[in-house]
C-alpha cells in the first residue's frame, strides 16, 4: 500500500470520529512517514510498519491491536 491510499483509508475510517482526533492522527503518520523516508524506508515498508488503517480505528475505538512506530 502506498501512503496516499494508507492517508485515505485513515480518513475513511475515520469519518465520524472527532476531527481533532482525525487530525491528530493524520499528523502522526505523516510524521512517521518523514521519519521512515529519512532512514530510507519505502512507503509501502512504512505501511507495513504502521499497520492497516482499519486496525488504527479498531485500536482507537478500543479494540486494541498491534501497530509498530519507526523510532527516531
């Protein structure tokens, strides 16, 4: 998955979550992709790294599930 459909998803997902907490989210992933890019991560491995969107929204909702971070 590439970052434009993995940002997608997330907002798909996210849709009648509160816009704060969406936008929060949003610049976290942003953010985690800056940092994989800096270590030469691709987008996809960033994905991967990162989890499915739907899985974001489970855990979020709280039904939790596993989702890595790319340490600085």
């Amino acid at each position: 998955m590439r970052k434009t459909e993995f940002m997608d998803l997330l907002k798909y997902y996210f849709r009648r979550s509160d816009k704060t907490d969406l936008k929060g989210i949003l610049e976290d992933c942003e953010e985690q992709f800056r940092l994989g890019a800096k270590k030469g991560l691709t987008e996809e491995e960033v994905c991967a790294k990162l989890g499915h969107p739907k899985n974001i929204y489970r855990y979020y909702i709280g039904k939790p599930s596993c989702r890595k971070t790319i340490s600085a």
